[in-house]
C-alpha cells in the first residue's frame, strides 16, 4: 500500500468522460452492509426522502432491521428533527442478497468492515450492477481512496464518505476526493450531503486518517503519553478536556477559536511546545494491555473505566440523548460568515 506522500494528487481537472445522473436529491440509493454504521446510514438516507436497497450476505441474520430502522426514524421524529411518517418511509426500504438489485441506483454507500481487499471485492460487485453514471462512496476512517479506486471499471465517480455514528443524528461528514475523482462527483456528493443533514467537509487531495482522524490520533497520542509518563490519570486527561476544549469545540474549530482569542499567543506556545511533544510511532502500552483484556467500552461494560452491565447501558443512553442535543446547540450557532 503507498505511504501518504504517494497519495497526496490534486483532484484531476480535465473533463470527466461520466457524469453523475443528476436526478433529485432523494434519488434511488443504496448501502451496503447492516451493521451498527450501516444500519443508521440507512436511517439517514430514509429520512432524507430516499428509496433504499440495502445489500447483506444474509437477509434472515436481519430479520429484526427494519424494526430497528424504524426505532431510529421515530426517533428523530421524537427530537424534532423529521417531520415525515416513520411507518410509510420504512416501506421504501428493502433488504437484499443480490447485488442486481442496485441496477437503478444513482448512490451506492459501501459500509462494510476496514478491510481493503474486502472492500475492493465489494467495489466491484457495485460496479458491476449499477450504471457508469452513479456516485459510490466508501465509508472508510482512513484508507487512501485513491487505493479503492486501484482496481475500479471508473475511479473517477468513487469517493471517500467518511461518517460519524450516530449516522442518523451527527452533522459531520468528511467527502474525500482520491486521484482519479472527478469534481462532478465530489459536488454531486456535496450536494447529497447536504440534503441529508450534513456539514459536509471536502478533501480535494486525498491522505490517510483524512482530517478528523489525524487531528484526533495526534491528540490521543499525546493523552496516552500523559498517562503513561504518570503526569496525570485516565480522569484528570478526561476532565481537562471535556472543559476546555469540550466547551469550544462544537462552537469553533482551531482556527476560528485561535481567531477569536488572539493569534500571536499561539505561535508563542509553539514554538515552545512543540518540540516536547510526544512523536511516537508505536501503539501506546496503555492500548495494548487494554484491548489485549478483552475490552470493548461499553458494548461489554469493560474498558478504560470500570462499568456494571447497567452502567454501561446508561452511559449510552446519555451519549445518544447528548448528541441530539448538541447538534441542536451548534444549529444555533451556524458557520455563515467569514469562511475561507
């Protein structure tokens, strides 16, 4: 696989020989892979008006979906944030084992397991049964779309949709453009995402982790580095963020909140900081011993902190009802002016 010096190409410029159908923003679409991403793409695309085929190895491992997708739709309606009937939406989903299926689809959404030769075999599968025209997006935290497109029939209409779960709920999307991308596509998806609730962010130049990812890992890093060193605990890392940075952060990225709180005291703290932090390329001892114990976080009430079962379950619940209240928050405070 390349390293991300190979990756990082301007998004090509000359006249695509395809272009992407360019029907309504509620246009056929389809998922694949029902797992707990898929599943509330799934939501998310029915919410925004369109007809869904989701692909599965096996239908009957799912028979309780629809059931689910239908909790995850009156949900919104419960938080106000759809306005439509849940029970007549969750009739234009169907579930599916063959590909053909998507023969009229103008979006296919992959969402299976970070596996890249799981994914090339999927690809292909997609592009065999749709038109040349329709727009596909990996669902991937970080590999290279430009090493999707590899072994594609027509690289230039895939791109990376980079998701955060709650899919359903969450404003974030990432639209990574790899080498061959054409621009059409990445304004079609652009388009897309903004019908189905999205703040969409577009990378033109394709690089792994993307750029949440990146930003997010480096400061995992350095948390990891804080604990380990035996600076501070697993608590006092939490704490200091969540009301520092965890204040800010729905309100202004970095550049903006260093905007509104006088740039020339952070080159000052640069130059001093910087060359103390931490740059290690291993995986913390800390994650190691962790996950190597079986911990999964709350999906098993075992991990960084100690949960009974009906802990962990209550710690969900608040995560899902503070999400929809903080997308509710940041609306309040929309990006409108000032952009670069």
């Amino acid at each position: 696989m390349r390293n991300d010096s190979d990756t990082n190409h301007r998004v090509i410029s000359r006249p695509s020989p395809l272009k992407p159908r360019l029907g309504p923003i509620n246009s056929p679409a389809g998922v694949i892979g029902l797992g707990l991403m898929g599943t509330s793409i799934v939501a998310c695309l029915l919410a925004a008006g369109h007809p869904v085929v989701a692909i599965t190895r096996s239908v009957s491992k799912h028979r309780n979906t629809r059931r689910h997708v239908l909790a995850l739709l009156r949900e919104l309606v419960r938080e106000g944030l759809l306005k439509r009937e849940p029970s007549q939406l969750i009739e234009r989903l169907a579930i599916s084992e063959n590909y053909s299926d998507l023969s009229d689809r103008e979006i296919v959404v992959e969402s299976i397991i970070e596996s890249i030769e799981a994914k090339y075999k999927v690809l292909r599968k997609i592009e065999e049964a749709v038109s040349p025209q329709a727009l596909i997006g990996s669902n991937t935290s970080a590999i290279p779309v430009t090493e999707l497109q590899k072994r594609a029939l027509h690289p230039e209409r895939i791109l990376g949709l980079h998701w955060a779960e709650p899919a359903h709920v969450t404003r974030f999307m990432e639209i990574i453009c790899g080498k061959h991308t054409q621009p059409v596509f990445a304004d079609r998806a652009l388009a897309l995402a903004r019908g189905w609730g999205k703040e969409p962010s577009l990378l033109r130049r394709d690089i792994r982790g993307f750029i949440t990812n990146r930003i997010m890992y480096a400061m995992l890093r350095e948390a990891f580095y804080l604990v380990e060193s035996g600076y501070a605990s697993i608590a006092d890392v939490d704490r200091s963020l969540r009301n520092d940075l965890g204040y800010w952060i729905t309100f202004a990225g970095p550049f903006r909140f260093m905007d509104l709180t006088g740039i020339p005291a952070y080159e000052a703290v640069m130059q001093d900081l910087f060359p103390e932090l931490c740059n290690d390329t291993k995986v913390p001892s800390l994650m190691g011993r962790v996950v190597q114990s079986g911990a999964r976080g709350v999906s098993n009430a075992k991990g960084f902190y100690s949960y009974t079962p009906a802990q962990a379950r209550r710690w969900e619940k608040r995560f899902l009802k503070f999400t929809y209240e903080i997308r509710a928050l940041a609306q309040k405070y929309p990006e409108e002016e000032g952009r670069n």
